[in-house]
C-alpha cells in the first residue's frame, strides 16, 4: 500500500500501489501523447523499467494499452474510448432523452421516467407526467431505495451480478411497499433472470397500489445497462392491449437511447 498525492496536494487515504502505478502510466501516456516508450514512461515516473514493462502487458491484456507501430513503443488501446463513451453517454443522457420521453409520453400518454444508478441508489433524472386528468402520483426526481419494487430500479438490478444484487438489497432492505412487493432475495433473484430474457421489467401495485409500471433498458457500447425508461399508468387504464402499447413503446425508446456500436460509429462521423 502507498499513500496517493491529491490533485490539491493533500495527501488522500493509503491506495493500492500496483493500480496507482497503473493508472499513473496511462496518464503519463495521455501526457505525452502519441506512442511512447518504456524508457519514457520510466523515466517519467521514476519507477524501475522492469516494473513498468509488467504493468503495461497487464494494460495491453485488457487493452487499455497496445503496441505501437515499432518494437518497444506503446499507445494508449481501445477500452479507454469504450470508458469514455460510457462516462461521456451518462453525463449527455438528460439532454439526449428529452426528445425520446416526450414522443414516449406522446404516444402513451403516461406518466414517463428516466432513472440510472449512482452510488448504490437509483436517482431519477427526468420525469413526464401523464396527459390524462387521472394520473398516478409516481416517482419524483431524486434518490429512491425502491430498486427490488419498481421495474424501473429491476432494470437496473438486472445490470448487475448476482454478488452486487445481494450486496445492494442488503444495504437497502427489501422494503414492503404492499402486498404485492417481493421482499424474497431469491424471488427477486429470479425475476432478474426472466427480466434479462424477456427484455422488460414490471412493477404491478408492487411499490404504489394501484398503479402498474413497465421498464426497459438504456445500455452502452458495450451493451452495459446504464440508465432504465419506465412507463407508469393507473390500474384501471391497465388492460393487456394498453399494456402491450406500452411494453413496445417503451423498449423502442430505449433501443433509440442505447448507443450500439454502429450508432456510435455514426455518431462519430457526423
């Protein structure tokens, strides 16, 4: 273990020193830029070139480090443009949804949310209120720990692996909501599993009575799930064939908000 120097110079809580020398060796890389060499990047450093050489096949193994276009030169590799993508697409997604969840609020005239999760809670960023006198009074902007009772938070459960699953609800609880709210791990456990295969999650009087709701997934590049789209309704508008509007229209939308490799490569060219 050493001690990491903040960018303010305090120094911060004793770090792991094979990943801080890591995560050292790709920013001098982004420093220096173009293709670089072991002597360069020990010298920058002032760390054995033994060393550096052992961290770097790491990085090229997982490549955010790859060969350059002569023996012993290094450029920085292709996962660090998929993390980007990824920070990138979140930090964007608000203003990229807004034409996406008006037309989803258009077509089904429900109440309409956008949430992701951040630091083991799920926030919801943005939020359409039905165009109908009755609507439900569903989610409101801002924190929720009702991830095991709302198909917009088991979207987002769905992402993750079982251990994080656990790890979550264990924080959390599982709160009942109603009567209707799953408050079994391995319930849970298996409804994530049918929500992966089937491709959208529902919440029926599960966090709220009498209201049904219905999820789908926004993913990265990599195919990641980041943010969910749900769509809620009161029970009585809650017929299969209003349901099954819903259930289309809703996974549509997130089709058209997750960034697949070829919409990225049209994106970039634009």
């Amino acid at each position: 273990m050493n001690q990491l120097t903040a960018p303010n110079g305090q120094a911060s809580e004793k770090t792991i020193q094979s990943v801080d020398r890591a995560l050292q060796i790709l920013e001098v890389m982004a420093r220096l830029r173009g293709e670089v060499t072991l002597a360069q990047i020990s010298e920058e450093l002032s760390l054995n070139a033994s060393t550096c050489h052992h961290i770097i096949k790491t990085l090229m193994a997982r490549n955010y480090v790859r060969p350059g276009t002569a023996r012993g030169r290094y450029m920085l590799g292709s996962q660090l443009v998929v993390l980007a993508d990824s920070v990138n697409m979140k930090a964007e997604l608000p203003g990229r949804a807004k034409v996406v969840l008006e037309a989803l609020n258009q077509l089904t005239e429900e109440a309409v949310h956008l949430a992701v999760l951040e630091a083991d809670e799920m926030i919801t960023l943005v939020k359409r209120e039905a165009r109908h006198a009755l609507r439900v009074d569903s989610a409101s902007i801002g924190k929720s720990h009702a991830l095991h009772a709302t198909a917009t938070g088991k979207i987002l459960l769905s992402g993750l692996s079982e251990d994080e699953v656990r790890r979550l609800t264990g924080m959390h609880g599982l709160r009942k909501f109603t009567n209707g709210t799953c408050t079994d791990i391995d319930a849970l456990l298996a409804e994530l599993d049918r929500i992966r295969a089937q491709g959208f999650s529902e919440d029926r009087e599960e966090f709220q009575l009498y209201v049904v709701c219905i999820g789908a997934a926004v993913r990265d590049v990599t195919g990641r799930i980041i943010a969910s789209i749900s769509v809620s309704t009161p029970i009585n508008r809650a017929t299969e064939e209003h349901l099954e509007i819903v259930r289309r229209e809703v996974m549509a939308a997130a089709a058209k908000l997750s960034l697949t490799p070829a919409k990225r490569s049209r994106e970039a060219g634009q």
